[in-house]
C-alpha cells in the first residue's frame, strides 16, 4: 500500500460512495489516471458548487456510473488540481490526510494540507 502525506501507509478515504481512481476506497494513483485524484476530501455544499461550475458536477446522481452523486460531509479522492483551484479561490475542502496519497505534496504545500486538515 503507498504512503500517504504523513509517511505512514495510505488510509482508506471512503467505501460509501466508493471513490477512488480505482474505486477501491483509497486516494490512489496509477499512469492511466490523468486527473491524479489523490486527495482525501471532506465535501461542503460550496465547494460541490463550485466544482459543478468548473465543469465537473459532483453532486447530481448518475446511476449509469453507479455514482450516487456527493453531499456535504462526504469524503472523496478529487483531482489534486481541482483541490489546488478551490484552495487559490478560497473555498478549499477540508483534507483527511491520512487518506491523501504523499505525492500530493508534488503539487500543493504539505503546509497548506495542513492547514484544512480534518481529524
């Protein structure tokens, strides 16, 4: 199992919904995933708005992908760029960090990880 930004083994993001690139729970990463979604994120309404108007709606169920569609307090394994845009606008999601994959600190601050991290 990798490593989460902590340095200790990943921990599990979130079984219901099931998220991650591999839909195994965990913020994991491979070559074929191109939207790097490797951080474990706590959702809030405003930041479910604010994806849906970026172009990617997180919050409207679609059955055909067995996706139930996310609410607030829901954790989820985002894009690591989306999370990087909600934090430079301001309304960043809280992180659980010992579900975020260590190299999302390729990317954004471990300190500002930090600084939205949730228990």
């Amino acid at each position: 199992m990798p490593k989460n930004v902590l340095g200790t083994e990943i921990e599990l993001c979130c079984g219901n919904p099931m998220t991650g690139f591999y839909r195994d729970g965990y913020c994991r990463t491979g070559q074929s995933d191109y939207g790097v979604h490797i951080v474990c994120a706590e959702m809030t309404d405003e930041f479910l708005e604010f994806s849906k108007n970026a172009g990617n709606d997180l919050s409207t169920p679609r059955p055909e992908y067995d996706f139930p569609g996310l609410v607030a307090g829901d954790r989820w394994c985002l894009c690591v760029s989306r999370w990087k845009e909600a934090l430079e606008a301001g309304i960043a999601p809280k992180v659980f960090l010992a579900g975020t994959h260590m190299s999302a600190i390729e990317f954004v601050s471990i300190e500002d990880l930090k600084d939205h991290s949730v228990t």
